[in-house]
C-alpha cells in the first residue's frame, strides 16, 4: 500500500478540490472533470480517489503482464480497448494519460501480432483448400478419408483471418471436401458395379462348367473346360476373398467331377500295350488323358504344398504311361502340363524359403506382408536365374560352328531355355500370389 503523504502528493499534482467537489485535472486535450464529493476532509477525500487509481492502474498491469505471457495475444485485444475507454470516465486521480499511452502501444502491438497470426491462418487455409482439392484424384480412398479427418482438424483449430474472407474460405474448404466425398462415392458405385460383373461372369462359368459336368462328350468337352477355365483366368477381377474362394471352389469342383470321370472312361477302356511299357489307345484317347492329367497338375496348387508334390510327381510318372498325340496339340498339352509342374515346384521351393524365414525371426502376419515377402524372394530367384541365363547366352554365344561343338550347344539351348521356363513360372506366381493374398 503506498504511503499516505506519496497519495496526497500524486492526487495533488492530478486533482484538486474546489468546494465541495473532487476534480482530475485536464489532459490529452480531455477537460477538467469532476470524480467525486469531498466526505470527511479535502486531504482524505484526495488520497481515496488517489487509491482508486491505484486500484485501477493494477487492472492495467494485469492485464499487460497477460498479454506479454499469452500465446493468444489477439484475445486480449477487447480487454485492452476497454481499459482504454475507461480513462475518460473512470472516478480516480493519478496519471492517467501514462496509463493510456501504454495501453495503445499495447493495443498497436497486439493488432500487429494478430495481423500477422491472420496472414498465416489464411496461408494454412489456402494450403488445406489445395490439399482437399487433390484427394479427390486419389487412389488410396480409404488413406484419403482419414486425411480429410486430418484436414479437418487442423481447419477447425486454425486461427481466423479477415472477417471478409472468412465465409469465402469456408465455402472453399467444404466444396473441395464435398468434391472428395463425390468422387468417391462415385467409386465406390463404379466398384460395386464391376464388382458385381466379375461376380456374375463368374457364375456364368460355373454355370457352363456344371452343365458340362456329366457330358459323354469326352473329348468336345476337355476342350470346352479348358477355354472356360481360360477365361476364368482372363476374368481378372478382384472380390472379396470368402466371396471369390466360394466361387472358385464351384467351378474347381465342376471340373474335377468331369475329368474324374474322363479317367474313369479312359481306364475302362481296353488298352494296347506298347513296346516301352506304356499304355497306347487312341490319339483321341491320349489326348483326353493328357489334357485330364494338365487340368489335375493346375488344380494342385490349391493343395497342401506336401500333397501336391508328391502327387504332381506321380502325374508325371503317369504322363509317361501315356501313348504319343500327333500334330501342334502335343506340344501344347506338354507345354500345359511342364508349366503346372513347375509351378508346383516352384510353390513349395518358395514356401520352404519362406518357412526358414520365419524360423530366423521375420514376422509376417497379414496377407499384404505375406504377399511382399514372397513376391520379393521370387524377384530375387528371378534376378538369380536371369544372371546364369545371361552367362549360358554369352557362352552360346563364343562357341564356334565346329561340328564337335553341336552336342555341347545343343546342351547350351536346353538349359537356358529352361532358364526361360523357370523366369516365365516365377512371374506367374508373383501374380497368382497377389491375387490370393492382396487382391
């Protein structure tokens, strides 16, 4: 508390009395103006409004002392104008033009920090517009709604900016969120309709491969199969995993049935020994046989890797029990078979590689880590089997037309054209795998 004889000598040198009233002097082109009556004595009545001064320049200093604390200056700015507008009215005597300069140099000072606040308020909500604006060109839709959560959040805990901008930017903001949720409605409904052709291509070729179940019409049938399950594979479309296993295990079934029987039909029929061992009938007999022996290789993978080579090595014992096809349908039936085969192999060399992975400590959970592990140990074999088909090719390449070299380029052909097959195999399963794992 300040000492009575300073709030006397302050009160003098900003008021005075003059009969019975209390007056503060004039300033900052303000008049003299009356703050009061005069009670018990002159003196007393001076050192009272002296204290409400006091009383009043505490106010100011707390506020000034917030201000200069706060991280949200612009809050205090109102505060600051009425304290202000107060010191032409408010009943004290003391010096109160100090009091209002500090307060506008205060005030100024807040306006600058907020004006510069509302300039980098308009910048982020400019930036947040543009960002919103290009979601709606994305391919990641679920990663872009949770980026519009974002955009968002971060819009709404944004400072203001000009009140004449306000309204506009909003307006921007939600339009570009609204073309977001357009477009990717819009998706959503082209997905659900391609969706649902896949589906229905789909059980049009179960519906053929079950109507063709029972046929007699062994050989006009296996062809039929094989182009139905050419054009499941040419189907290419993604469903929901249960949905698609569903589907696919109806057309599998239809067509196991079929060449089930066609083996059924082919051992009963009464067989010529041949010279060698093997079993010859017809040409149109061992076809059959062949393409019921390609389609049980290509269903393999759907089996237990263990099951499904040691039965795919049995299927080739088999093959060789069966009699010579004429014409280009050899080539192509043994070229059908080798590519299931290798396929089989291929699958449970990757899997073995797989399993030792894990066995060291690399955790793959979902089907996405599953898919990159194997689909990035395939790339790896493939670059491997692409390095020694490059050295067979460099060698084939330096070896001389000399008749004595014939064996050893004959041998040179086979091996890098196995190469080729193991390159071609290992591709193939890159993409069967993300369409079990990913797609």
């Amino acid at each position: 508390m300040e000492s009575q004889e300073y709030l006397l000598a302050e009160a003098r040198r900003y008021g005075y009395v003059e009969g019975e009233e209390v007056w503060l002097r004039a300033f900052m082109q303000l008049p003299a103006r009356r703050v009061g009556q005069v009670k018990e004595s002159a003196d007393a009545s001076l050192v009272y409004f002296a204290q409400r001064f006091e009383l009043f320049r505490g106010k100011v200093e707390d506020l000034l002392r917030k201000i200069e604390e706060a991280e949200n200056k612009g809050s205090f700015l109102m505060k600051a104008q009425h304290l202000k507008d107060q010191v032409a009215s408010y009943d004290a005597l003391g010096d109160f033009e100090a009091l209002y300069r500090r307060l506008t140099e205060a005030e100024e000072a807040v306006k600058v920090t907020v004006n510069r606040n509302r300039e980098k308020n308009l910048a982020t909500k400019i930036n947040l517009i543009q960002e919103a604006g290009e979601l709606k060109n994305t391919v990641d839709w679920a990663g872009a709604s949770e980026k519009v959560k974002e955009l968002r959040q971060v819009w709404i805990k944004t400072g203001p900016v000009e009140k004449q901008l306000t309204e506009e930017l909003e307006t921007r903001f939600q339009a570009a969120v609204d073309s977001f949720f357009a477009a990717r409605k819009q998706f959503q409904a082209e997905k659900k309709a391609m969706v649902n052709r896949v589906y229905d291509k789909y059980k049009e070729l179960i519906h053929k491969s079950e109507a063709l179940q029972n046929s007699n019409e062994f050989e006009e049938t296996t062809r039929k199969l094989k182009q139905l399950q050419q054009e499941w594979k040419d189907v290419d479309g993604s469903l929901p995993r249960k949905q698609a296993n569903d589907l696919w295990t109806r057309f599998r079934a239809a067509h196991n049935h079929f060449f089930e029987r066609l083996k059924v039909h082919i051992n009963t029929r009464r067989p010529e020994t041949v010279s060698g061992g093997g079993v010859s009938g017809s040409a149109e007999d061992n076809l059959a046989r062949k393409r019921a022996l390609v389609a049980e290789a290509t269903a393999l993978l759907d089996q237990p890797m263990g099951q499904a080579v040691t039965r795919a090595k049995e299927l080739q014992a088999a093959w060789k029990q069966v009699g010579p096809v004429r014409g280009e349908e050899s080539d192509r039936v043994w070229e059908q078979f080798l590519a299931a085969c290798d396929k089989v192999f291929e699958l449970s060399a990757l899997e073995h590689f797989v399993r030792k992975r894990q066995a060291s400590g690399l955790d793959v959970s979902t089907p996405e880590e599953q898919y990159n592990v194997r689909a990035q140990a395939l790339r790896d074999f493939i670059k491997s089997d692409k390095q020694e088909q490059e050295v067979l090719e460099q060698n084939l390449d330096k070896l001389s037309n000399a008749p004595g070299n014939d064996a050893f380029r004959t041998m040179l052909q086979g091996k890098i054209r196995t190469f080729q097959r193991k390159i071609r195999t290992k591709t193939e399963l890159i993409e069967l795998l993300r369409q079990r794992l990913v797609a």
